[in-house]
C-alpha cells in the first residue's frame, strides 16, 4: 500500500489548511473519550485529511498518530492502553516501511502486508459506520411514523383531590367502628385484689386464737401463684395491722432493719370477730369466689 519511491505525505497535500488533521490538545483530551479504540480514531485521522483509504499512506498516518498520542500524554497519563499499544505497533511498523525490506522475508511478515492489512481495518470500519448510519437515518416506527390505530404515548397521571374536613373524617370513622361493633359488648374481668377490710377481719378473727407471736406471712389469707394477688393480700395485711396497732389492739414488733415482723393480740385486747357475711353500707358484696379469704390457711 505504500510508495517508498516518493514522498509519504505527498497523498496528504490536497487539504491547503496548514495542519489539516490534527487535532489540538485541548480537543485531544475532549475528544479522546469519544472514539471507540485507536482503530476508530485512525479512521477519524484519516477522514480528516479527506484522501480516499485505498491510497491513504500508513506511513504518514502512523506519523500523524504518533504525535497524536504523544500530546495526548503531556496532559493525561492515564491514557487507555489500547492507544499506547496501537501507537507501539505504528512505531514498529514505521521503523519497517523507513528501512529497506530484508534479503530473507520469510522470517518475518512483509511490512507492506502489514500496512495492508491495517488499510484494510480502516476500511471495513468505515464501511460499518457508514451502513450503521444509513440504518439510523430511517424511519422509525413510534417516531417518524405510527402504526394505524397507534395511541399517543401520553403519560396521564391521576392525582385524587378529598374535599373532605376533620368532622367529616371522624363520622366516617365512627360509622365502620359501629359496623364492627355490632353485636359485640365490652367486658372487663374483676381483678382478685385483698382489700384492707378483708384483711382486718382476717386479723380479728385469726389474733384472739393465737396469743404467741406469729410472723406477718402466716396472716395471709391463702397461697398463690398469682405474684399481683400476692402482694395485693401482704399489703393488705401489713396495713391492716397498723391499722389495729393504732386501735390498740394488737402488739407489732420487728428484730431488725430488713427484718421479720411479728405480731400478736394485745393481752385483754377484747378482738371480737365479725360475722363474715354482714357487710358495711359503703362496702361492695363479695364474690363466692373470694369467701375462701375468711378461710383458715392449712397447714
């Protein structure tokens, strides 16, 4: 493909411009990122000195691609390494179109091969370009032209808009609660709590059996697994008897901070035991249930 007998850059004299071809570095750095390997950017090179790619002169070419990389990596170092490979090969091929051929070319490939084959590459490359872009300059269904019966593509986009206020906002809350609540009723479990009266007869009936000192635990009505109902019954029982302390009924002691407390009938304290069934006017009836607090613990 190239003429060693005349001039190499004799092909690239039909452009007058001075510098036709090359590209300065401020569009190098812009425009390197655009091509798609040193192949495409051969071609754009080529193009540029607007000379047809069957005579195109490798040798001015590989040139003109040297310098090409070579202000390329004044600015960017981390210039690709296809381009730096591509630009190894030119540099190789050029030393072999500069000297002359060898005595023996069968040990290696023909320079003016290897100039071929690249011509070659940039020809089929321009050819795919051209045929990509007669394929995208046609007329595209959805853009250029529409199917019969097409919709427009139009994006519809539905907001809601509630007129509605808080009042209203309740009253419809309001009428699917009572939908929900028919035939429904609230019920609420009793809670089994020893009150302090319960407590206080406990103590009255059980103190004038036993004179001796009897620790506070023995006084509680009945065993449970219930801890609420427990505390409930030690409380309970613990207020009750300060309670008749202060009414000068009962003796209360304790050994120590923290410690066990004691209690016992005051001696000629007259504990007279009420009847378990007759209640106050001010006090609410006792369920079955809870009749067992009058009971005696066993032992």
């Amino acid at each position: 493909m190239s003429d060693t007998g005349s001039d190499p850059r004799s092909e690239f004299q039909e452009d007058t411009a001075p510098a036709a071809g090359l590209i300065t570095v401020n569009n190098l750095v812009l425009d390197l990122d655009g091509f798609e390997g040193p192949i495409d950017l051969l071609l754009t090179l080529a193009r540029d000195q607007k000379v047809d790619l069957a005579k195109i002169s490798i040798l001015a070419l590989a040139e003109q691609y040297l310098e090409f990389i070579n202000k390329a990596r004044e600015l960017r170092l981390e210039l690709a390494a296809d381009y730096l490979v591509m630009a190894a090969w030119l540099a190789y091929l050029k030393s072999k179109l500069l000297l002359p051929p060898p005595a023996d070319e069968s040990e290696e490939e023909n320079p003016a091969e290897l100039a071929a084959r690249l011509a070659f590459q940039l020809q089929r490359l321009e050819a795919m370009q051209g045929v990509s872009k007669i394929l995208f300059d046609r007329p595209r269904l959805g853009q250029e032209f529409f199917a019969r019966g097409m919709p427009e593509r139009l994006r519809i986009a539905n907001r809601a808009i509630y007129d509605a206020n808080l009042l209203d906002l309740l009253r419809a809350y309001g009428d699917i609660r009572r939908k929900q609540d028919i035939g429904s009723e609230l019920r609420i479990m009793p809670t089994r709590l020893v009150s302090m009266e319960q407590a206080a007869r406990r103590l009255r009936a059980i103190l004038g059996e036993m004179p001796d000192w009897q620790t506070l635990e023995r006084f509680i009505p009945y065993e449970s697994d219930d801890p609420l109902l427990r505390r409930s019954a030690m409380a309970s029982t613990f207020a009750a008897s300060l309670e008749l302390s202060k009414e000068g009924l009962v003796e209360i002691r304790q050994t120590g901070t923290f410690g066990t407390i004691y209690m016992r009938a005051k001696p000629g304290a007259d504990l007279q035991q009420p009847d378990p069934h007759a209640l106050a006017a001010d006090e609410d009836p006792l369920d079955p249930d809870d009749m067992d607090l009058f009971e005696d613990k066993e032992d």
